[in-house]
C-alpha cells in the first residue's frame, strides 16, 4: 500500500525529474530538519507548490541529536525571557493534543532532594515548577496532559527512580514535560503530512549557487545537476547555514548525550534530574527512551571552527555527565556503562562574548542581499511557530498569494485525527509500534511484504522487519544508514547497530 504520505525511492525519481523539466515552484526549502520540515508543512497547506531539498537525509543533523523533550520553557522564565517561555509552554501544548499527540508524551522529572542540595536551591526549583504549571495553564494544556508539579516523598522518589542516592534522601520534587518518542520520527512525521499535501520531498540532493529566486541542485546519487527557480528560497539549514549565505554568522553550541542500558539506573519511570553545582537554573537529565535505553545529557559548550556533519562528544563532556550524575546515584555509572554517545550542534545566533549556555534560543530571519530568505537560531520545541513566521515574511517580501497558516491545528501522519486510513490487520500491535507510528501501526504491518513481518530485526530490540520495510517503502530511507541511525534508535549502540546490520541492508539494497 502507497498513498499521498509515502516516500521512497520511486516517488524521489518521479519528482526530480519534474523539478528538472522545469516544474514552477512557489517555495524551494534547503534544508531537512525539523525547521525545514516544518516550512514545508506550511507553505504546502497554505497552497503554495513546495520543494524540500536535503543534501543527507531527513533529521541528518542537529534535529536527530536533541534531548527528545518538547520544552515548556521553564528555563528561559528563570533568565526572564518570557516572551520565549510562553511560547514555549504554548506550542508543546500544540504538539501534546493536536498535532502529534501520538509522539509527545508527559515525562515525570524528578529532583531528589539531598543533603547536598540546600535550602535556597530547593525553594528555587519548587518555585521554578510553580511556574511552569502557571505556564502550563496559561498555554490551555489540560492537567490530563501534563499533571501539575508537586513533592514526594522518599519511597516515591525510589520507585521512581531506583538507583537514587537513599543516603540522606528527603524525597523529591517531581515535575512533567513533554518527551518525544524520536526527535527523527517528528521530522519524518512532520515531512510525510507535507507530502500529502502535495510537497516534494527530496533527500540526498545539494543546492549550491543559491539566490531569491535560484538554485542549483544537484542529484547526490546520480550526479546530475540542474538549475530550478522559485518566488522564494528558503535557508533552513541551521548550523550550516552560512554555507547558503556567507553573511550569517552563528555560534554553533555542542550539546553531548550518552546511552546507557536502562538497567544501569534500575530501569526508572522518571528522569532523574541533578543540577549542575553552581548553576542556578542549569541541570543534567538520566531520561528513560525507547529500546530500553537512558539518555544522559546535556552539555552546553562552544563549538567553533568547520562545522561537522557528525559532531563528536569530547572525553571532558563525558567526564562532566558522568561526574555530575554520580552526585545523586546510589551506585556509581562510569565510562564501561555507556554504550553509545551522541553530540549535535545548537544554531544560535552571535551575539558576542558570554557562555553559550547564557546565549538566547530566540530566532531570527534575516534576508540576504541576493534574496535568500534564512531563519537562524530557534529550538525544536518551537519548529510550528518558526515555519510560521519564516512563511509570513515571505508571502509579504515575495509577493506570494497564499491562504492564511493552518499548522496550529493540522494533526500530523500517525495523529488519531489524521484523514491516512488505517488499514485492518489480523496480528495484534506492539506497544512499542504503537509509541512510534501511533494510529498508523496496522499500516506499517498491513503493508509489509515481506517475510516475518512482525519478527524482530535481531534478538533483544522491540524493532520488527516491518518497520525496515516501512522506512523504505513510506518513510523515504535509502540506506541502511538511514534506517539505523534516523528512521529508527537503532545505531546509536554499536554492538545493536551490528546486529541489525545485514537486516537493514537487505530492505535497503530491495529499495533500489
């Protein structure tokens, strides 16, 4: 079964040779995270004819390396950035109950209060938490979603967390925000409802030579180039953005994670939250994830020089995660418990001297002398509201006709109120398809042809072959690369990366 929503292979040769027989376009996106993906979204449901092209794949850069938290903006309250905090807080709340209910879900956080935290940081976190449920309300986000925050005692605060420091423990302090299954899943989620409404998606495909009204793309895999023109051309490329237009000037922030087996932390059911010692609003989170794993993060360190396409955790940001979560566990985690590590580079605009950590997560969109239109800076949380503005500015600076923003309220692929049919399937559907592709799973198994569809990729992941072929098929994956390390979690733990492997490279090599 394919549809309006399903990308692969045929349908990207299908639209590149449209685009190179001279197709019109209203909006050409460089650029496939989550920001781009977004743009997208928007400019096609406000019916304007829309080309996504992205030089890797799909959430190839920093939107694949997040933390998986839609923020409420708790955070930038403390620094007295309200502006950033409430729209923070209003557009999870979007996520949470319109958009993409089935990939946000609320996570407890709990703060354990031990003998090393003292009584003025205490009172600063509960007034903190205080705020973000004011927050909470005044963004509508209904307590069903995101329960109020509140003090537990010591037995909860264990059960929640199991290897929690006991020495001491006088309970804790638990809050909720919301935590995406995959930050990847939401870039494909948000590209795929793009598709269905008539957007061309296109991995592995550069654009150089870009102007207002121009570019020159180039097919990665075939060679081939070709020149498209568009009313407006849109930088959404992050970090790399002033590889677009060399007028921009950012200050790449890297922010390092490490995996660990959830075992290592007695599998909690809330994310351990430690503030870092002498920060007043600066913690690192032990966050439970899928695939029974914990990410432990985050960091937040300069990053100057060539941008990679793959950031590196440095062994004192590791030392750092580690160090500062040992302060608050019973036993001890060290470098032999970490299976896997991840670093992705925040696009924050330069503002000059400072730490980044103090630098503000506020966007800008700035327009080029040659026209190009660019958005810099910004969080994940707040991809919705970027497109948006990034959209307005262009209707009006290009002279576009188009119908007024419609994202607020638009239920992405997988939502329970997204028009995709769902199909009917005889097999009963696992909790962890469920958490991943929400009313969409009977699709990914309907939809299999493959044998043992509902088997495992390899002993011990809650992935089954469908899912492989589903990224193929309906996903745009091209390579096992793309199957491993962004359709699914897969290969961020080497020793499960080569397990899956073989499996990967079959439904890829079945794709071309």
């Amino acid at each position: 079964m394919t549809g309006p929503t399903a990308l692969n292979a045929t349908r990207r040769t299908a639209e590149l040779r449209a685009l190179a027989g001279g197709q019109a376009l209203d909006v050409l996106v460089i650029g496939g995270g989550i920001t781009g993906a977004g743009i997208a979204l928007d400019a096609a449901t406000r019916g304007l004819t829309v080309a996504l092209v992205e030089k890797h794949d799909l959430a190839f850069g920093t939107s694949r390396w997040s933390s998986k938290l839609v923020h409420g903006g708790l955070r930038y309250l403390a620094t007295g950035n309200v502006g950033i905090a409430r729209r923070s807080a209003i557009e999870r709340g979007i996520l949470m109950t319109r958009n993409a209910p089935h990939l946000v879900r609320a996570m407890p956080q709990l703060v354990p209060l031990l003998p090393s935290m003292n009584a003025a940081s205490r009172t600063l976190v509960r007034i903190g938490f205080l705020a973000g449920d004011g927050l909470r309300k005044l963004a509508g986000t209904p307590g069903s979603v995101l329960p109020r925050s509140r003090r537990v005692d010591a037995q909860r605060a264990i059960e929640l967390s199991p290897t929690v420091r006991r020495d001491g423990l006088d309970g804790g302090l638990l809050a909720y925000d919301g935590q995406l299954i995959d930050d990847a899943r939401l870039v494909t989620a948000v590209v795929r409802t793009a598709a269905q409404h008539g957007a061309r998606i296109l991995t592995r495909v550069a654009a150089s030579n870009a102007t207002g009204t121009t570019a020159t793309l180039t097919d990665q895999l075939s060679g081939e180039s070709f020149d498209v023109t568009a009313r407006a051309v849109i930088n959404a490329t992050g970090v790399w953005a002033g590889e677009v237009d060399p007028s921009i000037k950012l200050r790449p922030s890297r922010g390092t994670h490490l995996v660990f087996d959830a075992e290592a932390f007695g599998n909690p059911t809330a994310a351990l939250t430690v503030p870092i010692p002498g920060e007043i609003n600066r913690f690192v989170f032990a966050m439970p994830e899928q695939l029974g794993r914990i990410y432990l993060g985050l960091t937040d360190e300069d990053a100057p020089g060539p941008i990679p396409d793959v950031p590196e955790p440095t062994p004192q940001e590791i030392a750092f995660l580690l160090d500062t979560v040992n302060t608050a566990l019973d036993v001890s985690v060290g470098p032999a418990d970490v299976t896997g590590a991840y670093a992705g580079l925040r696009p924050l605009i330069d503002t000059g001297a400072g730490r980044t950590a103090d630098v503000s997560r506020e966007h800008a969109v700035v327009e080029s002398p040659s026209g190009v239109i660019s958005i810099i800076g910004g969080k994940l949380t707040e991809y919705r509201y970027m497109a948006e503005d990034v959209l307005d500015r262009a209707i009006v600076s290009k002279g576009l006709t188009a119908s007024g923003c419609r994202t607020r309220n638009l239920p992405l692929v997988g939502a329970p109120s997204n028009p995709v049919a769902t199909l009917r399937t005889p097999v009963q559907i696992p909790s962890s398809l469920v958490a991943r592709y929400g009313a969409e799973a009977p699709n990914v198994i309907a939809a299999a042809s493959c044998d043992r569809p509902t088997e495992p990729v390899a002993d011990g992941i809650d992935v089954i072959r469908a899912e492989f072929e589903y990224a193929v098929t309906h996903e745009g994956a091209l390579t096992a690369d793309d199957i491993l390390d962004r359709r699914t979690r897969i290969g961020l733990v080497t020793a499960d990366r080569e397990r899956a492997e073989a499996v990967a490279e079959e439904f890829a090599i079945s794709a071309r």
